[in-house]
C-alpha cells in the first residue's frame, strides 16, 4: 500500500466518522433535554465543520481552506459565549421573577390598586 493509497483511505475513514459524528450531533440537538445540552451540541457542529474542511484541505492541497476553517472557528467560539450569556441572564430573570412574585406588596402599591 503506497502512502497515496492511504492518504485516499484514511481521508474516506475521516469522511464517515465525521458525517456519524455530525448526524450523532443532530440528533442530541434534537433530542437534548436542556438547553445547555442543545448549545453544546451546536457547538460541536462547528468543530465539526471544522474537520470536514481540514479532511478537504488535505485531499485538495488547497490550504486557503484553512483561513475558513479559523474564521468558523472564531464565529463558533463568539457564538458559544453568547449563548452561555442568554442561558445565564435568563437564569437570573427567572429567580428575579419569582424573588418578586413571593414578596408582599408595599403599601402604597396597595393603595394605588384600591384607588384604581
């Protein structure tokens, strides 16, 4: 087995177990009982994409794939600190919520309500 040969198989080995991965990665999309866990899966998609791009770069030697593959990679990043932002803010919107639900009313809202 010449290293061409090679080259050819392990690139179709990467192919099948990055495409298992990525439909692995829909399905926990899907699926996932949190949103956490849907984030994380999102996230995984991009690196994901990533390999599949890196798996091109080398059968096509055509290494400006690779200034994609970086550039996906910062919007995952970006992408992954912003969703971990929403999921905490909504966190603390939801206790805040609840924190003024169970305090009791001042007065003067009471009496504004009755006046009403």
């Amino acid at each position: 087995m010449s290293s061409a040969d090679f080259l050819i198989f392990a690139g179709i080995v990467s192919f099948a177990i990055l495409s298992l991965a990525f439909f692995l990665t829909i399905l926990r999309i899907i699926l996932g009982p949190t949103l956490p866990d849907r984030v994380i899966a999102l996230d995984m998609l991009v690196y994901i994409g990533i390999g599949y791009i890196a798996v091109v770069v080398i059968y096509t030697g055509y290494f400006l794939y690779l200034d994609i593959a970086i550039a996906l990679g910062l919007v995952g990043f970006l992408a992954t600190v912003a969703f971990a932002r929403f999921i905490l803010h909504r966190g603390r919107a939801s206790e805040q919520i609840k924190q003024m639900e169970s305090e009791p009313e001042p007065e003067a809202k009471k009496k504004r309500k009755r006046k009403l």
